[in-house]
C-alpha cells in the first residue's frame, strides 16, 4: 500500500522533477519551481524544498521564507473534501461567524488546518458568489446554504458517514 509520502515523493519524479531538472538553476524560477510542487504533490513536501534550494542554490531557510509569505503555498496536504466558508457581505450578515465557529467545533481544527483523519481542510474565502444562500459554505464543487449550525452538523455527518467520506 503506497503512503503519502510514497506518493509525494512519486510526484516529485513528475513534472515538477522535469521542470527541477531543466530550469532549476535559471535566475527567476523559485516561485514557478514551488507551484510546479505543489501542482504534483498537492503541498510542498520537505523533499521538494531540499530539491528546489539545491537546484536554485537559494537556502532552504529562504526557500521555506518564500513559501510561508504566499498564502497559495501549503506545507501538507489538503483534506479529502475542501470546505470553503464563505465570508463575503450577505454571509457575515447572516452568520457566518456562527457556521465558522461550528466547523471549528466540529471538526476541531482552526482555519487552514486539516482534520487529523485527513477528510476535511477548512478554509474561509472572500466570497463564493452564492449571496442568495447565505450564509454557504461549498464542501468540494457542492455549494450548501442557509446554514444553520444543526445543519451544517447534519452535512458533516453526511459526509463521516458514507465510505471513502463522500456525501
């Protein structure tokens, strides 16, 4: 059975290893390099930072700089469903401090950060377009709105409940 990390360091012998391998030293390609590595992984892995500062000769530390300063980096890998909580105008007036503070609860992470088993990220967005059903939250490309924090309980069940967790 392959591993995340098995498949992380797969992924490195991708496009990302082709791209390392081909431009690697050209001034300019940190920031193309870093996205090539998430692009294969999903995240950036330890062994991609290693790989990036020796191609580039940048230090790992200042590699690792780079990739905290942009929000579009992440260091591990997103949950099986993404949740986006939206907290645009009409959301935040209907409440979506209250359903953000629900997925904190129920899923016991905070903002950016992935549930332990690995089925959930939780993300707050700008907006997601959907004015009309706020407050919304979108659990992969399935937008769910006029939450109520016992409704959105009700979606998260849905999902924990079903092999492979899908709703």
């Amino acid at each position: 059975m392959e591993t995340k990390g098995e498949h992380a360091n797969g992924a490195l012998m991708s496009a990302f290893g082709r791209m390392l391998w081909r431009h690697g030293g050209e001034p300019g390609m940190l920031i193309p390099l870093l996205q090539a590595a998430q692009d294969s992984c999903g995240y950036i892995p330890p062994l991609a930072i290693e790989q990036i500062a020796m191609a580039t000769g940048i230090p790992s530390a200042e590699v690792y700089g780079v990739i905290t300063f942009y929000k579009q980096f992440r260091l591990r890998p997103l949950g099986r469903h993404v949740i986006r909580a939206c907290k645009g105008t009409a959301c935040h007036v209907q409440g979506a401090e209250m359903i953000c503070g629900t997925l904190e609860e129920e899923l016991g992470i905070r903002q950016g950060e992935t549930s332990e088993d690995g089925l959930f990220t939780f993300l707050e967005v700008a907006c997601l377009g959907c004015c009309s059903l706020a407050p919304v939250v979108m659990i992969g490309e399935q937008a769910y709105g006029r939450l109520t924090p016992q409704g959105l309980r009700k979606v998260l069940r849905g999902f924990r409940r079903t092999p492979g967790g899908d709703a």
